[in-house]
C-alpha cells in the first residue's frame, strides 16, 4: 500500500468506510423492519385476539349471571331487561367469535378454535337462549334446571377449552418476542465487531 499516493488511499480508506456505513445502515434498516413486523404480529395476531377470546368469556359468564339473577328477582319489567341484554350479548359473542376467525390462525389454533366453537353453539343454544325463554315464560324450574345441568357444565366446559387458546396467544407472542431479542443481539454483535 505504501506505493500508492496518498489521494489514492484516501480514497480507497473512504470507500471502505462508505461501505462499512451503508452496511451499518442496511443492518439497523432490517432490525427495525423486522422489529416492526413482530410488533405488528405480537399485537395484531396475539394481543387483539387474546381480548376477543377474554371478551367471549366474560360476555358468556355474565349471559349466566344474567339468568340466574332472574330466578332470584322474576318481575317482568327485570325479565324483559334480561332477555334482551342476553340476546345482544349472543350476537357480541357471534360477532367476535367471526372476527376472531378471521384473524391469522396457526395450526394448533385453527384445531383448538375447531374444538370450542361447538362448545360455544351449544352453551348458547342449548343453555343460555333455552334458559332465556323458560325464563321469559316464567318458567322458574325449567330455568333453573338448565342453569343446574345445561349451563354449569358446559360454563366450566368453556373455560377448559378456552384456556389453550389464551395460553397458545401468550406461548406465540413470548415466541415473537424471544425472535425479536435474539435479532436485535444478533445485529448489535455485528455492529460491535464491525
């Protein structure tokens, strides 16, 4: 190198520098591309899913509290509020479980969501929508009977099956994250070295 001109090694020295910064640039511009696609994946196919399936349950625990505050307090006007809480509660339900399905399912999930959504049909047609006309019948021990051997049941049915689902949502989302941080050590090592 000592035989070439000063200009000449300049020149050559801030090439490779240049080259060096553009890879630098190039490194940090994938980094947060790919950290924005995981953040996009974490909230949008773990995060949003994972407050519809806790919204399901939530809205399906207070269809059978509804009910069951019903035997306890039978007068009309309180029936009538009931039955038509529970009935926009069913169609919330349906609503959310549709976009819930349409999301980005893996295969585990796609299998899980397979086994709960007869679950939920039958909680809902057989329990909570028969309770809710026994209900409006004044049909106080027919109601009550499917809270006892219909709705219990089938409420404790749901939450086993649903745990996978919310576990699976956390387990994909602590995977996304893990992917995320092996990138980012992965990229500053790069950096550091070069």
């Amino acid at each position: 190198m000592n035989q070439f001109k000063i200009s000449v090694r300049l020149t050559v020295l801030v090439g490779i520098l240049s080259v060096m910064l553009i890879a630098g640039a190039a490194m940090g511009l994938y980094g947060i591309t790919k950290a924005n696609a995981a953040l996009h994946t974490v909230y949008v196919d773990r995060t949003v899913p994972l407050g519809q399936l806790a919204e399901i349950s939530r809205i399906s625990t207070r269809n059978a509290l509804l009910i069951a505050s019903g035997l306890g307090d039978p007068q009309e006007a309180k029936v009538q509020k009931i039955v038509a809480e529970v009935g926009s509660n069913i169609a919330s339900v349906d609503k959310i479980w549709a976009e819930y399905l349409s999301s980005k399912l893996t295969a585990e999930e796609k299998n899980l969501a397979d086994k709960f959504a007869p679950l939920l049909a039958k909680f809902n047609k057989q329990g909570i929508e028969k309770a809710t006309l026994a209900l409006k019948s004044s049909e106080l021990s027919t109601t009550r009977d499917l809270i006892q051997e219909v709705i219990e049941p089938l409420s404790q049915e749901i939450k086993d099956t649903l745990a996978p689902l919310l576990k699976l949502q956390l387990d994909e989302a602590k995977s996304e994250y893990d992917d995320a941080v092996a990138r980012y050590t992965l990229i500053r090592n790069v950096c550091l070295i070069s």
